[in-house]
C-alpha cells in the first residue's frame, strides 16, 4: 500500500475515533482512494469474519485470518500488506496494477471499526512454518524473532 493511502485510512481512523462514526467524508476518502475495492472492502464487512493470529509467546507479528460467507479462508499480514488471494498474487505482485487487494482494506477497516473478532493463538515456534504454508506461493516474509 502506498504512503499516501495509508495516510488516508490513518486519518480515517483518527477521524472515527474521535466521532465514532463514518461521515461521508470519510466514505468519499474511502472511495476516492480505492475505488470499486472500497466498496467491496466494506461488503466483507457484513459477510466475513476477522481474528487476529496471536503466538504464545507473544511477537509482533500482524498476521489475520479471514473467513468469508462462502468460508473461504484468506490470511493477510497488516505490517507487510500482503495477502493469499489470486488478486493480490496476480494485480498487486505480478502487474502492480493495484495497490492492495480488499482483504488488506477490509482487514485496515475491521481494526478500524473494532470488528475484529477474538484472537486464535498459536505456537510461536509454529509461526515461521505457518507464515511459509500461507505465502509461499506469493512471497516468501522474513519472520522477526523477539
Ligand atoms: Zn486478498
């Protein structure tokens, strides 16, 4: 994701913390900055559920799960904005026509929000063979060890 996008969900951020809700600003920023994905972020708000991936013990490792209506099962990593979907393998990496898929803006608007479910723990130790499983076919993430 870029610098200026990420500034832009920053200051939605800021702007829903201080008012809990999202004005049409917001929205018009959202829109303005991702297009059509903007809008397919926020439907998988309503479909799809999100937890965070915690290890024991705990690292700083960003990494989500998410589930969508169809329990099709997608991970994301917020630090390194990566994710599994085809779209993200195919426009982001390979033709760097996108930016970011809409699991990465969705997973960004969850945390926003507060939609975030409760979190799954896992082994620490079983993070580095977990991280390779999952992004193998689109990156291999350097795991930092606390
Ligand atoms: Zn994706």
């Amino acid at each position: 994701m870029d610098v200026m996008s990420e500034a832009i969900l920053n200051k939605i951020e800021e702007n829903y913390k201080a008012t809990n809700t999202l004005s049409d600003d917001d929205y018009e920023m959202l829109y303005y900055t991702f297009g059509d994905m903007a809008g397919n972020a926020l439907a998988l708000l309503e479909t799809s559920t999100i937890h965070k991936i915690e290890t024991l013990p705990p690292s700083s490792y960003g990494l989500y799960k998410i589930e969508s209506g169809s329990r099709k099962v997608y991970y994301v990593s917020r630090k390194c904005h990566i994710c599994q979907c085809k779209f993200f393998k195919f426009k982001v990496k390979r033709d760097r026509a996108k930016q970011t898929c809409k699991h990465n803006v969705f997973c960004r608007m969850a945390l926003i929000l507060g939609e975030v479910g409760s979190p799954i723990t896992i082994k620490l130790e079983d993070l580095a063979g977990y991280l390779n499983d999952i992004f193998s076919t689109t990156e291999t993430l350097p795991v930092r060890r606390p």
